[in-house]
C-alpha cells in the first residue's frame, strides 16, 4: 500500500467524509458573507466620520482603525471567545466569527472609504452644498458614486482577505472550514495531504473569482481615464 | 438682498476679511474686482455659507445665516457658478441640472427635465442634454454649470471667477450668456478680472484689496475717476 | 476564463503530487546515508530528532527561560539517543502539534515523535508505533463549582478536546448509554482548551487522566470517570523498520527491567 501522504486510499477517504468539507465551506461562506456586511457597514460609517471636520469624530475613528489594524485578527478573536466571558458577555463562536473578523476588516474598509472620498475634489462637496446639499446627502448623492469606482478594487480584495481570515477562527473552533479541516486531518489516518490541498483548493475558488474580477475591473478603469 | 454687517474671516492665524459691510439690492449686478489674495472669493463664499465669518452678520433676504440654517437658506436663496465650474462627472448634463430639482425642490422628473431643457436652450447647448461632463469644452461645462445655477431659479446667483480658468478662446462664449442673464431680475454677485464685462453689466464695482473693501461706485465713475491710489494701480495693470 | 482556472487548478494538485513523491525517493536516499555514514561505530543515527509536547506538564513541557524540554517523554528520548547515536545528549526536540506531527514525520524532519501519541489501530496503518510506553484513561476535569460529578450530570454541556481527540468517540459512547446529550469542541494545544474552560466556554475538559494533572488547580477538579484506555507509543516513519525495531526492542526491554516504571515514578505521573 501506498504511504505517501497524497496517496489514493487517502483521497477515498477524503470522498467519503465530502460531507464535512460541504459543511466548512457553507460555514466559511456564513460568517464572511455576514461579516463582510458588518465590515462595510462600519467602514462606510467610519470612513465617512473620518473625512468630516469634527475632531472628536475624527479621533475616535482613528483610534478604531489604529486599534484594530495593529493588533493581530488572533488575539482579538481569543479575546473575544475567552476574555469578555469574564465581564459577563459571552458571544456564540459564530457570533464572535462574524464580530471579530467583522470589526477587523471594518477598520481597513473604513481607511478604503476615506482615501476614496478624499481623492473626490473638495469642489463637489462645494458645488453640492451651494445647491442647498446637506453633508450626508452629498456624499450619498455626489461623492460616493463618484468615489465608489475608486474604491470599488481595494474593496473586493479586503472581500478576498476577509474569506481568508476567518480561518483564524480555527483557533477558538469556529465550525468553519480550517477548523474542520484541521480537526478531520488530525484524526483517523491522518490524511493531511488530501486535507489541507482540498481546503487550500476551496478557499482558492472562493477568493480567485472575486480578485480577478477585482483586477479586471481595474484594469478597464485605468483604460478608460488614460483614454 | 443681501447683507454683510462687519464681516471679518481668519483662517488660523491669517485674517483675509477685515470688517466688510455691503448692501446688495434685490436684482444688483454687482461686479467685485481686486488683485488676487485679497479677498473676494471668500467674500462670496461667505454669503452662501460654504465659508462661516469669523465675527459679524450676513443676511440673505433679512434672515441671518447661522451654522444651523445656512443649508435651508442656500437652498431657498442662493446658487453659484465656481472657477472649476464643479460639475457632476458621474451624471449626465441633463442629472447635472435636474438633481437639485428634483431631491431639494421635489419637483417630478418630468417637471425637473422641462426646467432644464429651458435653461440649456438659453445656455444654447440643448443639444448636449445626455452628455457627461468631461466629454464637454471648458466653455460649454461652464455655460452648463450656469444653466445648473439658473434651473434653481433662484433670486441670487454667485459667480467665482467664471472664466479665470476658461482657455481665451472659450471667454467669450460665457460672458455672453452672462451679458444675456443680466436683463433678467436675477441678483448677480460676479467675482471676475474681465474689466469689459464689468463695464457692461454691473450695476455697481466694488473694488477689494487685502481683506478690505476700498472702494465701490457705479462703472462709469469708478474706471474713468477712481478715487483711491490703489485702485489706480490696480486698473493701471489690469487695463493696460 | 474557465480555461486558465482549470490550468491553475491543475498546477497545483500536481505540485503536490511531486512534492509527495520526491519524499518517498529522499527517503531512501537518506535512510541509506543515516545506515551507512553514522559517526560511531554501531550508531544508527547521527542525532536523533524527536518531535515532542511543549505544553504537556510531566510529559513534555517547555521552558523558554532555561531553553530546556522537560518530562517523561523528555527522558525517553534522551535514553533512546543514547542507544541509536551512542550519545544521550544528540536529541534535536521539536515542539509538534496535532496537525505537524504527521507531516514532520513523513518528511522526514524528524526521526520519531514521542508526543503522547495515542496508539490507534487507523494510526497504525500510516506510522509505526512501538509497544506502549505509557497507559492512561480518560478523564474528565470541570470547574468545582459548575456541579458536575460524573458524566451523567454532563447533559447538554460542551466538552473540550485535543484536535487529535481519541477520546471523543469514546466519550460520546459512554454518554449515548446513559441518555446524556454533549457536543465537543476541539482546539490545537492543551492550554487553549484550559483557557476555553477558564472562560466558561467549555463545561469539561478532556484528555488524558495524566495530561489532565498537569492543568488542575484549585478551582478545578477530575472526576472519576475515565474512558477508553489511550496507550502512549513512540512513532516513526512506516518505511523506518530498522529504527523502528530497535526502538520497539529497546522500550519492550525497559517496559520488564522496570526502568520505565522508575521514569514515571520520577515524575509522579
């Protein structure tokens, strides 16, 4: 028989608990689907907040972004599952899936946000306002659709990120695919070959579309302002 | 009017309005003249609140404008044209005009495009209705971007330098329709170096050198007998 | 579109072949070379690398102060060095964790493991395993104040494993006999799992009886329950039966002379 670790015995084995792996990609889609909701809803909050003229408003995101950019998604998310129990609040592991990645990848949105607004020339926001546009509703109506194509590309790829991080939730398990990847390689006969490339391969399918489209729309933006 | 009761306006340190008192009568073609860095665009963009005075009062049509109100006033009073002339560059000429129309004055699309095409026919560029912006002339973004003001019909309208960053050629076509809007009863406030048009259209010159209002008159006096020595100088440069 | 995703598709499980195969050839290289080329006279290795716990008190614990590995498995593997280099002290210790060790092995980045690697008949079929070194059981450690006493009190509660987890099938087992509904939660090293208990994110945790001492504390305590016997073997690669059977020759000779006994009387295990 043979031993290798990518052997065809393995892969048989593999087909058989298919079942497990069906059950981490549609966990994995789950919480990146509601975490990337969370992320977008608060970096637009954010990175709007950031661009106003409030300093109050203005340090607050910062310090949010800072916090959560310089410290690893892994500390936050063991602390979320084993520190907050301890004050009394206590998330489902799903929960603090979509929380902790969702909270992370929000302060990166947030700095997407901001650079988009801010490559809009100040004369829009003026133009709109001497039309009688209050703040938000020129942002809403005049910037962000503007700046949106400028942000459209840096987006997907925190999108792309995302997927790929909530693997840290493998660490405090977390249901989704590495966690049952790691759990399914690490018993029976230890088939981490056939394990870690089929994982590898759906976290691939996952995020390779969303780049290229990422890239390809980049690609034809730039086309069209060089035209 | 318009009022502005000792407005003064610092950016940090750097004070650019020293106590500015002015009265504009409903219809005035008010031309403001004066070397740059002294004042006269913030000056304007102080009457429709995208800069706030430091200290003093600025009243459109008798109400004061407050950091509360100014959104609410602007809109009821107020438009302007700008030196960059700020279209929208993700809309259409005719989304250009009809946007304020339709989200502010909740006026139909319909209603809103009627409107429009109105003041694109005085601006004589009906034929660029579905147009976006950056496909445009200098001179024709202008002459939309004052069919935009217009199509607010509103009793003010500001003029940033309308022409300041217009190629030579394309100058005239705008003052033209400027020239045309001045038989209406549309109270204008015209930043601008074109001395020509000044001469032909304002009602009153008000001349500004560093932040301070030197001198105002009708045209005819003001360019044949100027009173103070700077403004000699100035128009000695200017008129050459 | 499709097209180059296939290519790369493609690519990649055959990267990975190769890499599986080109092991196996090195294999047989180095296993002649570590034969033929050993530096004393009778030695079979050169340094023996072992792959073992870092975060098992009494087994195999770490001190990042002193650098130093400690514990039963610690021993063993200086014994076992002792007779395949001639040398006690040519180990190389690796830290390994459910999902390295198998690999390390296989690559060959490490000669053995001795990591409370529990004998199974599946492991068996992948690795070779000596005769046990060490028995123990199951158990189980709660929080004294959570009021559990054994697993029947145990309805509805969250239990903690090793990633590897044995003990889960067993576990389950016992409680579908008594009526008792658990899920289980597993992580990759022992002090997460503490932690997750700590923090009342698991009601149990479960290991092995042994393993378990290492954690407990004031607040905590074992039951007397215990489950499914978990046999401690030392691992080599499958294709390694010279190293293999010297070590089984060795540990089957110290299991009679009682030198194993002293070694887990030495650590109060």
């Amino acid at each position: 028989m043979d031993m290798g670790p990518f052997a065809a015995w393995r892969w048989q084995r593999l087909f058989n608990d298919s079942n497990i792996f069906i059950l981490g990609l549609k966990n994995t889609l789950l919480i990146s689907f509601l975490a990337l909701l969370l992320a977008l809803v608060i970096g637009f909050i954010l990175g709007l907040a950031s661009t106003s003229s409030n300093k109050a408003l203005k340090g607050v995101t910062r310090a949010y972004v800072e916090f959560f950019q310089n410290t690893p998604l892994a500390v936050q998310v063991f602390f979320f599952y084993n520190a907050l129990p301890a004050l009394g609040i206590k998330f489902s592991v799903r929960a603090i899936g979509v929380l902790g990645v969702g909270l992370y990848h929000g302060a990166y949105v947030s700095e997407v946000v901001r650079a988009g607004i801010n490559s809009i020339p100040v004369g829009q926001l003026e133009a709109a306002k001497s039309q009688g546009f209050q703040t938000l509703q020129a942002l809403v109506v005049v910037i962000i659709p503007q700046a949106i194509k400028i942000m459209l590309p840096p987006l997907t790829n925190q999108a792309v990120n995302l997927i790929k991080n909530t693997s840290v939730l493998s660490t405090i398990a977390g249901g989704e695919l590495m966690y049952l990847t790691n759990k399914w390689v690490s018993s029976g006969t230890l088939n981490y070959g056939p394990g870690f490339v089929v994982a590898g391969v759906i976290y691939f399918l996952l995020c390779f579309p969303l780049a290229y489209l990422a890239r390809k729309y980049e690609e034809n933006l730039k086309a069209k302002t060089t035209r | 009017m318009i009022q502005l009761v000792n407005v003064n306006k610092s950016f940090g340190n750097n004070q650019v309005l020293f106590n500015i008192n002015l009265d504009i009568p409903e219809g005035e073609k008010l031309v403001i003249i004066g070397p740059s860095g002294s004042g006269k665009s913030t000056l304007i963009r102080c009457i429709n609140g995208l800069e706030e005075a430091t200290s003093g009062q600025v009243f459109l049509d008798g109400e004061e404008l407050t950091r509360k109100n100014h959104t609410k006033l602007v809109r009821k009073h107020c438009a302007m044209v700008f030196q960059q002339f700020n279209l929208y560059p993700h809309l259409s000429v005719m989304g250009n005009i009809t946007i304020a129309l339709t989200l502010l004055q909740k006026k139909s699309k319909k209603e809103a495009e009627q409107v429009a095409a109105h003041y694109l026919e005085l601006v004589g560029l009906t034929e660029k209705a579905n147009a976006h912006p950056p496909q445009l002339s200098g001179g024709q973004q202008q002459r939309i971007a004052i069919a935009r003001a217009l199509a607010t019909q509103q009793k003010i309208i500001l003029f940033d330098e309308p022409t300041s960053s217009l190629d030579p050629e394309m100058v005239q076509e705008v003052l033209d329709v400027m020239i045309k809007l001045s038989s209406e009863n549309i109270t204008m406030v015209v930043v601008t170096h074109e001395m020509g048009f000044a001469k032909q259209v304002a009602d009153r010159i008000v001349f500004m050198d560093e932040g301070c209002i030197i001198e105002e008159g009708h045209p005819t006096d003001f360019f044949e007998n100027p009173k103070s020595v700077r403004t000699r100088l100035f128009l000695s440069k200017i008129l050459r | 579109m499709k097209r180059k995703l296939y290519l790369v598709l493609a690519a990649i499980t055959l990267v990975a072949f190769v890499a599986g195969c080109g092991n196996n050839n090195s294999n047989n290289n180095s296993n002649t070379n570590q034969g033929g080329s050993g530096g004393e006279e009778g030695a079979m290795l050169e340094v023996l690398r072992a792959g073992v716990k870092s975060d098992v008190p009494n087994f195999g614990i770490y001190d990042p102060e002193t650098d130093t590995y400690s514990g039963l498995e610690i021993d063993l593997a200086h014994m076992l060095a002792k007779e395949l280099t001639g040398d006690e002290t040519k180990v190389e210790f690796t830290a390994v964790t459910a999902q390295t060790r198998t690999p390390l092995l296989d690559n060959e980045d490490l000669d053995v493991i001795i990591a409370t690697f529990t004998i199974t008949e599946e492991r068996k079929l992948v690795h070779n395993f000596s005769t046990a070194y060490y028995e123990d059981a199951v158990g189980l450690l709660v929080k004294k104040d959570a009021g559990i006493e054994s697993l029947e009190d145990c309805d509805g509660k969250i239990i903690g494993v090793a990633m590897s987890a044995t003990s889960e099938d067993a576990i389950q087992a016992a409680a579908d006999e008594l009526g008792v509904n658990v899920t289980f939660e597993a992580f990759s090293t022992y002090p997460e799992i503490k932690a997750a208990l700590d923090s009342g994110r698991v009601d149990i945790f479960s290991v092995d009886k042994s393993i378990l001492r290492g954690y407990m504390d004031d607040t905590t305590a074992i039951l007397d329950d215990a489950f499914s016997p978990q046999q401690y073997g030392v691992a080599t690669k499958l294709a390694n039966k010279e190293v293999a059977d010297k070590i089984e020759e060795l540990i089957t000779q110290w299991l009679n002379d009682g030198t194993l006994q002293e070694l887990i009387d030495k650590h109060q295990i």
